[in-house]
C-alpha cells in the first residue's frame, strides 16, 4: 500500500516545487524576429513577432541573465551567429553573450528572503528595457529600473558597434572603465559611463554604480520585463517573471505608456551638419546631412522646446565642447536652453480639449529654416497643418541685428516689447512664426494629442 501512496502524494510535491520555481514569460512584440537567451534556465530560443516563450526558474537561482538577439542566423542543429548578444554560436546558450547587449539580472529568494534585479549596460545596450515588478509592487521600494531611450542612436563614434553601443570598458579595456588593477577600490564614473547614466538613469552603467541601479522585492514577487520600441526600430519584446500559479493570468501585458508617447523625428535637410537639443525629453544629437533623430515625448508634455544648434565641436564624448548658435553650456546633451540666436520649435501636449499645441518662435532670434510638419496620419485632422519658416533670415538680417551664424532679435525677454521694425522683418520673412511675446494671432497651431511629428531643418 505504500507505493500508491507516494504516488498519492507525488502530484502534491510537483505542485509545491512549481509555486517557488520563477516563471518568465517572453514575448516578442517587434515586428522582427528576435533570438531571446536567458542562463542558467532556458537556453535560448527564436520568437518570430507575436511568439512567446515560457521557461521556468528555480527559487535561489543567483546570477541570472535574460537578453535579446539580433541578426541571428541558425542552421537546423542550432549552430549560427548573431549580431549583438551572441552566445557562441548557438541558439541555445549555455554561456554569456557578447557585448553589446542589454541585461536583466537577477538572484531570487536572497538575503533577507528578497530579490535582487537590474537593468545593466555594464556590456553595452542593444535594445530599451523595463524590469518591473508586477500588479501594484507591494514590498519593492523602488519598484524597477527603466532604460528607454535609444542609446544607440546616441551612441560616441568610438563606442559604436553594429546593432548597438558597447561600454567604455569593452572598447578600452582600461582599469578605469572596467573598476580592474589599479582602479578596483577606487572606481569611480567616467565621462562614458556618465554617457549611458544620462540616458538610463536607473541602469548600472559601471560595475561598482550601485547605488542607484540595485532593486529589491521580497521573494516570490512576480516581474514584467519590457523591452518598449518607443525609441528603436524594433517593436518591444516582454518579459514577465511570475510564479507558475499565475504566469497564466501575465501572458499578455499592455504597454500603455509607450502608446501614449508622442513620436518627434527631428530631419536635417540643410546641406551642412545640425547639432539638435530637445528639452525635456531628448538632450542633443549631431546629425549631418540627410540623418535623422527619433525622440519620444510623453503625453502632457508642457513648455517643450526643439532646436538646432549650428558650428559645434565637442571632444570627450560630448562632454566638452561649444556651438556657434544655440549652445547649451559647452555640452551635446542638453539640460539647459540654448543661447540666442536660435530658430526654436515650442509645443504642449494633450492639454486642453486634449489637444497639442505648437509654435516655431524667433523670439530668441533665428539661425535655421525650420518647419513643423504633423505626421499623415494626424495631420488630415490637423485644421492649418503646421508652421513653416523657410526663408533664410540671415542672409537678410539687418546690420544692427546680426549675429555670429544667425540673427538677433531684440524682443527677446522683454514681456512687453513688438511688434516693432525689427520683429515686422521676421513676420514679413516667416509670416506664421512668434516673433514677440505676445505675438498670438495665427502662430499657434493644433493637433489632437497623439499625433506625431517632424521637426524638418532646412525644409
């Protein structure tokens, strides 16, 4: 009687094993095939868009990796290559991959009975991420860390690699970047790694950058992990950690907030290079002749500017440099407005009536054509479409307005000031532009929020 006994009892034990066991949910939401590898469970496997993939990980599993793969290659026994993340050669990873790649790591049911997570760049980026707890996030203090942007299209040229963006240490292997030798007890950030933390806050972007990029949630919490495709090209893979007694109900997960981002792809047209600022969201790009920058506002975005800056040289990644007009404090990533004189694009979204509201100013002078353009699909309920100001003003600037590269205009921070001569000049050259503070009529146009846009230099 005993053996139908444990058989009795053998289901039970099953069951009690699965609820302390992790599940992760993949799901590939690109609109491009994407290799998905996860160590030391799971191994690897091929998710075409739509496709999802479910493994299971034992409670007190330390140092565990969950990334993506792209341009990958397999033959029938599994056996390829992949462009950023690879693993060795094979589909099914028993190992790391390589730089770039973007990493979720985790140790479960640790110290304290928590989980410890992170988002790190410690190996480059190679796609956006989001590690969340999931439902309400009871316990977690923090909740989880986010790395949105599009690192790579922001990339210094010297750490630029096919498919993505490789870490300082990677490229230089030098004790400062990789906190080794000389460096290991006194590691501190780099003017690169400064790179990757302006961008992803929340992320490692050096091995001893704790402070900010460790999360914790007790033991048994369940996790979405969201790779978003609000600032790639590639549509946004999922994955959710949860425990197999509701990884059922975690199966499909919308993400709301990056449909309600606002997608802005800011094009030089001009036939010389255009360093754009974007504030608050965004900082500074280069683009040269025919390139163009995504940048993604969220929705409610109020007091918005987009510039172009022109004549900038800049050494250190970026960190160090100047600009004849529009520069923002000697950096290519801005925080702060740029100095006239400088063409300024200037929108709120989703505000009254639920609308975007948007302008192009020379209130702080002129120094590139511009225009704002409303996106086709948006822009056919968009009533006057968008301002243009295609003349080329410095060219005509009067003697006492001109500037280095652009044109000033004197109403700039004076409340009370035009139409006068000089901001006439503007109006008669750039008829729907803000040529003075209180210059309202016909310069402000709409859109119904969500619609996107192109901000066209030299259109």
């Amino acid at each position: 009687m005993a053996a139908p006994a444990i058989l009795r009892l053998l289901p039970l034990l099953l069951l009690a094993a699965a609820a302390n066991a992790a599940t992760f949910t993949i799901t590939n939401k690109c609109q491009i095939t994407v290799w998905a590898a996860a160590v030391p469970s799971g191994g690897g496997q091929q998710l075409d868009p739509g496709q999802q993939w479910v493994i299971d990980v034992p409670a007190g599993t330390t140092g565990g990796r969950v990334w993506a793969r792209t341009g990958c290659s397999f033959d029938g026994s599994g056996n390829g290559r992949c462009q950023t993340g690879d693993c060795g050669g094979v589909l099914r990873c028993a190992a790391y991959g390589q730089p770039p790649n973007t990493l979720a790591e985790f140790a479960l049911n640790q110290f304290s009975n928590l989980d410890f997570f992170d988002i790190s760049l410690i190996d480059g980026f190679n796609v956006p991420m989001d590690f969340l707890p999931a439902g309400d996030g009871a316990g977690c203090a923090k909740g989880g860390p986010r790395c949105e942007a599009d690192v790579a299209g922001q990339c210094p040229s010297e750490l630029r690699a096919p498919g993505g963006c490789n870490n300082a240490c990677t490229v230089f292997k030098q004790d400062q970047y990789c906190c080794t030798g000389s460096a290991a007890n006194n590691c501190g950030p780099t003017n690169y790694s400064q790179f990757f933390k302006g961008l992803c806050p929340d992320a490692y972007s050096y091995p001893k950058d704790d402070q900010t990029s460790t999360f914790t949630c007790p033991a048994g919490t369940n996790y979405q992990l969201n790779l978003s495709n609000r600032n790639t090209n590639t549509s946004p893979i999922m994955v959710s950690l949860a425990n197999s007694s509701v990884h059922l109900l975690l199966l499909v997960v919308v993400l709301a907030a990056a449909a309600d981002a606002v997608t802005f792809t800011i094009v030089n047209k001009c036939g010389y290079t255009v360093w754009p600022a974007a504030l608050p969201s965004g900082d500074g790009n280069q683009l040269d002749p025919g390139q163009s920058w995504a940048v993604y506002v969220p929705a409610g975005t109020k007091g918005a500017r987009v510039w172009g800056r022109t004549g900038c040289g800049f050494i250190s990644g970026g960190s160090l440099g100047q600009c004849q007009t529009g520069d923002c404090g000697g950096t290519l990533r801005c925080a702060a407005v740029g100095a006239p004189p400088v063409t300024v694009a200037e929108f709120s979204l989703g505000q009254a009536s639920k609308d975007d509201y948007f302008d192009i100013s020379l209130v702080d002078g002129f120094n590139a054509p511009m225009a704002i353009v409303p996106a086709p699909a948006g822009g056919r309920r968009c009533p006057r479409g968008g301002p243009r100001c295609a003349a080329e003003i410095t060219l005509q600037c009067p003697g006492e307005l001109r500037a280095k590269a652009g044109c000033s205009n004197p109403c700039r921070g004076n409340s009370t000031c035009g139409p006068t001569k000089d901001t006439e000049f503007f109006k008669k050259l750039c008829p729907e532009t803000v040529t003075y503070a209180r210059d309202g009529q016909g310069t402000t146009f709409t859109c119904p929020a969500g619609t996107d846009y192109q901000i066209v230099f030299c259109p």
